[in-house]
C-alpha cells in the first residue's frame, strides 16, 4: 500500500494531508467533504488537483486542517493535495505545475500601521 504525505499552507492556515490508496473518500477533520465545505466553488476548487491528476477515484485523503476561514483552509487543502500527490506520483509535476497548484500563494493580510485606521486607510483630511 503506497502512502504519501503533504503539508499545505494559505494565509494563516495550514493543512496535512495524508494520500493512500483506495477508492476516494475525503476526510477533513474527521468530517466528510460535503459536510465541511458547502460551497460549490470550493468544493470543486479543492477536487482540481485530483481530477487533473485523474487519480480522484484511486486515493483517499485524511486531512487536518486549522487557522483562517473558509476560503484560506481550502486553499491550504489544495496546497497539500498537490505536494501529496507530487510525492505520491513524481511524474505529475508539470501537469500540476501547469495548472498552478504547486505555487505556493503568498499574499497575506497586510499590518495595521501606526496613526492609520487599517492597513492603507487614513482618517479623512479635513481643509478647515
């Protein structure tokens, strides 16, 4: 039995994913697919990697996931997938490579600055 694992991360957070054989149940936090993510978007987000892999009914996948919201742990998830299966299987780099999956992406929120209301935003100028 082949085993693979992948660790993924988005914004703040992080995600292990654990890839076997099998017949291609997902488990995120003990919880089935459909029950943690109900957005279609997301879902169909999160099965991309597997689906271009065309390995999407062949491996199981038990996922810890934790930090940020919704949209940050799915991206995190889709992080890990790809490592997973790039160790699971070397020859699918440049397919996932292509697709934009391996990439890390960076961007996180921005630090509040000193004598600012957020980020970027100042209180309004006031000519008098």
């Amino acid at each position: 039995m082949h085993k693979s694992y992948g660790t993924g991360r988005r914004k703040t957070s992080s995600a292990r994913v654990y890839l076997n054989e099998g017949t291609g149940t997902i488990k995120i936090n003990s919880r089935k697919l459909d029950d943690f993510i109900k957005s279609k978007s997301l879902r169909s987000y999160l099965m991309a990697p597997l689906e271009k892999s065309q390995l999407d009914k062949k491996v199981d996948l038990k996922i810890t996931v934790s930090g940020g919201g919704q949209s940050g742990q799915v991206g995190a998830i889709v992080h890990g997938v790809t490592r997973a299966l790039i160790k699971y299987q070397n020859d699918l780099l440049p397919i996932l490579r292509r697709e934009g999956f391996v990439t890390r992406d960076a961007r996180k929120v921005e630090r509040k600055k000193v004598g600012l209301r957020k980020a970027r935003k100042a209180t309004q100028f006031s000519k008098r």
